[in-house]
C-alpha cells in the first residue's frame, strides 16, 4: 500500500476473523503502522512471531466465544502483557465472532455496563463500550504527531 500515490501517511490494518490474524501478521512483517484483530483465531499459533511486532497492536474478543477457546485469547494475553503499545479487550457479551456488530441490540437486552480493568489481564467490558470507538482512540493516540 505504501508504493500507491495516494498513501501518504500511516497504515494501518483492522481485520475480522481470520482478517484479525492477518492484521497481526502484518504487523509482525512490519508491513503496517498499526494493526487492530477483531475474533483474531489462531493468533495463538503464531505467538513466536509476536517479538517482531514493533507496532501497536490492540486485540478484541468475546468471552463466550466457541471458537476461540479461553486458553488461546489467555495465550495472547500473556504473550503481550507488560507491553505498552498493545490492549486486550475481552467482551463479556460476546458469543461469536461477529457479536460486536450486534452488540447495541444486547443493549436493550439489559447486559448492563459491566467493565473491569487490570494491568495484565484482558479487559473484560460490556458491549455498552463501543469498540470502533476504542480502535479510533487507539489509533488517534498513536498517530498524533506527538506519539512516538
């Protein structure tokens, strides 16, 4: 994407699924400024190339998720910990992959605004906290020109 004249800035990758995995590839490539996994499976298997990752990375999951088990979201979770250019959001409404698009309908549904937070474990929230909103303010906050 670099090469096409009109890119001009940064580049980043946000990615669904299997898309969650290859953002995180690219950012272990170095291809991207900044990569975003949504429901990433199997980002647990490349855990060895998470050295290579020189670039934020914020990572999403769905705590009842059947198919991305709690070791493997565990496994990230510990192999970024301590790392201040990555986050983990673990949601507690989030049976599948694609939930957090029908997140706002489980508002309704009264799920209510449950959200913890703790230096090295997922931050497990409630759907009430728009995660589009958190990948903007991730990135706004490492692309500034301030940022480093």
């Amino acid at each position: 994407m670099r090469a096409l004249p009109e890119v001009t800035g940064k580049v980043a990758a946000i990615g669904y699924c299997f898309g969650g995995r290859l953002a995180y590839l690219a950012a272990a490539e170095g291809s991207i400024d900044l990569g975003v996994a949504y429901y990433g499976g199997g980002i647990q298997n490349a855990l060895d190339k998470a050295d290579q990752v020189k670039v934020p990375m914020q990572f999403h999951y769905g705590e009842l998720d059947a198919h991305i088990p709690a070791d493997a979201v565990d496994a990230v979770r510990q192999r970024f910990a301590g790392r201040k250019d990555s986050e983990l959001y673990m949601y507690s409404a989030g049976r599948s992959r694609l939930q957090l698009r029908r997140s706002r309908v489980a508002q309704c549904e009264g799920i209510g605004a449950r959200a913890r937070a703790h230096a090295d474990l997922p931050r497990r929230t409630s759907v009430m906290e728009d995660p589009a909103k958190r990948q903007v303010r991730f990135a706004r906050r490492r692309f500034s020109r301030n940022a480093r």
